[in-house]
C-alpha cells in the first residue's frame, strides 16, 4: 500500500473506484429506490436470523463517520429472551406514564396516525434488540479520553445501521422509550454510556401493515442556491 508521511502522521493512499456520469445517475436513483422502500416496522415475527447479519449491520453502523475519528458508540445486541423481557417490562413501565401523563395532546394527537401506544410488545418479539449507547468520554486504560461531536456522530452511525438494516432485507423501528436510563441499568454499562436508541431488528410479522404516510417531494426539502 503506498503510504506518504502528512503532518508527521502516515497516509495511506485512497482509490476509490471511478463511476461515470451516466452510471452515478443509475446508481444513485437504485439506491434512492431502494431507501425509500424502507419503513418502520412495529410488527415482527419471531423467526431468529443469523448472527452473522447483525454483526455485519453492526460493523456497518461502525464504519460512520465520527468527531476526531473517536467512534463513540457502543451496540449492544441482545437475544436472551429474559433480558428482552425485563427491557419490555421497564420500558412499558415509562411508556405508561409518559401516555398518561408525561406527552402533551398535540403530541398524541400527531402520534395517532402512526398507531403507537405503550404497550411494546415488539421488544419481546423481535429476535434481536440492538441498544446504542452514545459514549460522553471514553475510557483507556482507566484515563479519560475527550470524544467530540457525540450526539453527531452516534446519530449518524445509527442512519448506517437503519440503512444496513433494510438492505439486509430486515425490519425495524427506532424506538425512544423515556426518559430510557432503565437500559444502562439491565445492561450494566459503564457510567460514560448514555442510552441513544433503542431498535428492534427481524422480519415483519407475515402479514404487516404500516401507515399510509409520504415523504416530502424535493422541492420542499431541497433548496438550490
Ligand atoms: N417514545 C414513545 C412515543 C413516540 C414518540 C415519537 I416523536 C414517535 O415518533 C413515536 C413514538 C413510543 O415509543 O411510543
């Protein structure tokens, strides 16, 4: 590999492969295509999947860009049914309050169309949770380490994921239980991880139905200067 010294630190020399006009275009409307078949899933089947796949989603997740290059996250992949139960369990416990009490009106009013409620039975029927935790520092060797740019970073690791997700012919829903600190405590992480995201992963229940939505057309989410 040819390697050049820049700023006293050793480069690697980065080709990438070479696309022509008309073939960007083809590839970049297959892609779009193939992202905007992605929805939501809160249904799923039980049926289990390799765990091969969800490491090669992970790995995915974790090639995101990230502040100082820190790639401050951590995934964990979870598939004991017992430990699936107990975030069920404490999740519903918020979610209950938060419905009841806790979300304004207009909040619920905006979350009809979608469906959604407390109860979660998606976090017992999904063969795998994968629970992101965002870390605020990191640790080496018991020292500090300064991360950057956390809630960045994590956010856009978790877009690969969604993304390695449904190309993998897979389902999920980004799930925000809150406030979720009950997940630092089942997984017992160390105290520089903050929960992000909650997301179930596996095939969508046989028959499955999302609501009918629609994104917003390019006009209005892209301005041209
Ligand atoms: N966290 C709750 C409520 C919820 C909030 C938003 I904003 C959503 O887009 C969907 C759900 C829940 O998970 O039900």
């Amino acid at each position: 590999m040819e390697k050049k010294i820049i700023g006293g630190f050793r480069h690697v020399r980065y080709e990438q492969t070479q696309i022509n006009p008309e073939e960007m275009i083809l590839r970049s409307e297959r892609f779009y295509a193939e992202m905007d078949n992605r929805r939501t899933v809160r249904e799923f089947d039980t049926r289990p999947i390799p765990i091969e796949v969800l490491e090669n989603i992970i790995l995915t997740a974790s090639t995101a860009p990230s502040g100082a290059h820190k790639q401050p996250w951590t995934f964990c992949l979870v598939s004991d049914s017992r430990i699936k139960k107990k975030i069920r369990d404490a999740a519903e416990e918020e979610e209950k309050i938060s419905y009841s009490t806790r979300m304004p009106e207009t909040w619920k009013s905006d979350l009809k169309p979608l469906g959604t409620s407390w109860e979660k039975p998606f976090l017992e029927d999904a063969p795998y949770l994968i629970v992101v935790f965002k870390q605020s520092y990191g640790l080496e060797n018991g020292e500090k380490v300064q991360h950057y740019y956390v809630s960045e970073s994590v956010g856009i690791a978790c877009g690969f994921l969604i993304a390695a997700i449904h190309q993998a012919g897979l389902v999920a829903v980004t799930h925000t239980p809150s406030p979720m600190n009950f997940l630092s405590e089942i997984l017992q992480r160390p105290f520089n991880e903050k929960p992000y995201l909650l997301i179930p992963v596996g095939y969508p229940k046989a028959e499955t139905y999302v609501p009918d939505i629609h994104r917003k057309p390019l006009e209005e989410v892209l301005k041209k200067f």
